[in-house]
C-alpha cells in the first residue's frame, strides 16, 4: 500500500492537491457494477492531509467558472453537526462524531 501525504494551507487547496496527486500518482480500475459500471476511475491507496488553516473560508473548494463545485456550503453546514456532535443521523444507531473518537494509551 503507497501511503499519499498532502500537506496544505486551507481545505481548498487540498481539495486541489489532492486531485492533482491522485491524476499524477493514482491507480486506475474499471467499475464491475452499479450505475456507473464500465466506467474508469482513479484513487489513491491510501491519503493522509494535513491542513495548516482548517477554518478558513471558505469551507468549499474555489473552482474556475464552469466546473461543478464537490459540494455546496449549504450541505456542509447541514452536515456539520453530525461531525462534530453527538446528534444521531436518520436510521443511524451511533453519532458519527463516536466513529472518529480516537482513543489514546493512557
């Protein structure tokens, strides 16, 4: 497994970088199944991101004029609260926030 480091200043630019290390270094497969079956796609083993200025605006990629943003400001801020609370998301049985608790030795 190749392990991927991105180190960046804000969410936009590793949204960037990680794009751009995943056209330059990701494998590509073929989709067996589902609606995308047939279709070609890239990834990375394995990525680790380091952002230096998480809270910077905007919490969305800046893309140029005419390509599609990943997301919308308004689906982060609606799932924020899932992230970083204890609110359960609809027929879920455990807050997401409970699977990214890291537990460290004491």
């Amino acid at each position: 497994m190749k392990i991927s480091v991105i180190e960046a200043r804000d969410l936009s630019e590793a949204w960037f970088l990680c794009l751009r290390k995943t056209l330059a270094e990701g494998y590509e497969y073929k989709i067996e199944r589902g609606s995308y079956a047939g279709q070609r796609r890239k990834e990375l083993d394995f990525a680790v991101v380091q952002v230096r200025n998480p809270g910077t605006r905007s919490l969305i990629p800046d893309v140029p004029q005419g390509v599609p943003p990943p997301t919308s400001i308004e689906y982060v801020e609606s799932y924020l609260p899932y992230l970083m609370t204890a609110h359960k998301a609809e027929g879920s049985s455990i807050p997401t926030v409970s699977i990214w608790r890291i537990k460290y030795p004491r």
